[in-house]
C-alpha cells in the first residue's frame, strides 16, 4: 500500500505543548511536525541523494557560520515551537546569537518557542510542495527574515523576505544570497547538485 507523506493526525489540542514533545521522545524513531491547530503531521525519512544533497548544504552554512560565529546553525531534528503554536523542523535553520542567548535554560532541551532568522527546506520525493509553500508562509508570517525552498523535482528555487513577492528562479545552477541575514554567505546551488550527482553515477 503505497501512502502519501506527510500524514497528518487530526488531533486538535488534545495535547500541551509539553505533551507533544514527551510524544515524540517516544516515538523517536519518526519525525514529527505541529501544524497551529495541534494537528501531527507524520513526516517520511528522505532517501540516501535527498539526505547527501541536504547535507552539502548544511555542511556550507556550517562553514561559513564557524568563520563568522554569528549565530547557530540546526539540523532536520531540530523543532522549533513558532509564535503560532505549530511546532516546524526545517531541514536548514539558522538563528543569531544575540537572539540564542536570550532563550531560557529550560526551553534549550525542547521545542524552543522561537522562530529561525534563516530556514530552507529541501523537497524530497515524498514531500508535497503545496505543502512546502505553505511552511514557507508560515515562516515568514511568524518572525523568519529569509526562507529558500529548493525544489529538486521541479528545479527550483523560491526564495522568500518579509513585505516582499516571491522570487522565484527556474532552474538549480544559480548562486543563492544570504544577505542580510547572513553577510558575506553565498550558496552556489549548481555545484552542489554537481557534486551530489557525482556522488550518486
């Protein structure tokens, strides 16, 4: 039986916040997200490209981040609990350390209530892009200064700013700006999906 992911659980607000979070310490072996109704979404692991893929650009941010020391960069495993109530895991996420250091000790082991500056989500093969679009959204109406979703399948890439359209480009082999959220980092996409490629003959 073939299902389509994500599958989301129509639980309204039968769980806290802290409920939700104790949930999924016992399910640790799936990934789940929140959406602002307290709907679960069940999420799908990626494929071992889509994971590569991912990787390479984390592993970017994350170079550049160990240069400049400006913030902190996070993984896929990472939830952050959005001033709409949702709880989202970005694929890429990125938040400044002025920003960090005022978060309490307590909220550092759970789903933090605070919005990333900087998210990117990556399309798998499973994800449905309305809904990709709509976490971008989400997103920027709840705090987020800069969002790129990259869309492998489609080959491209919609680059969101707050008060700003949508840009879109229609192809990968371009080369994404951080600015201002993230001064002087530059993503060349088309090397990326050059070398993941390469990896994957």
């Amino acid at each position: 039986m073939n299902i389509e992911m994500p599958v989301t659980l129509k639980m309204g607000d039968l769980m806290s916040e802290e409920e939700f979070f104790q949930f999924c310490q016992m399910n640790d072996t799936l990934e789940f997200e929140r959406d602002s109704h307290g709907n679960i979404i069940v999420m799908s692991p990626t494929g071992i490209f889509t994971g590569g893929f991912n990787s390479r650009i984390l592993i970017e941010l994350g170079i550049w981040n160990k240069e400049n020391q400006l913030g902190e960069v996070f993984d896929s495993s990472t939830g952050f609990t959005l001033p709409n109530g949702s709880v989202r895991s970005p694929d890429v996420s990125y938040i400044q350390e002025d920003r960090l250091n005022q978060l309490p000790k307590e909220q550092q082991e759970k789903f933090a209530l605070i919005y990333p500056d900087f998210v990117i989500e990556i399309r798998s093969k499973s994800d449905d892009l309305k809904y990709l679009l709509d976490k971008m959204n989400e997103y920027l109406e709840t705090g987020t200064s800069l969002g790129w979703l990259i869309d492998r399948f489609d080959k491209k890439v919609y680059v969101y700013q707050p008060n700003q359209s949508v840009v879109v480009y229609d192809s990968l082999k371009i080369i994404l700006s951080g600015e201002p959220v993230l001064p002087g980092f530059t993503l060349d996409l088309g090397a990326v999906v050059e070398k993941t490629n390469k990896s994957f003959r």
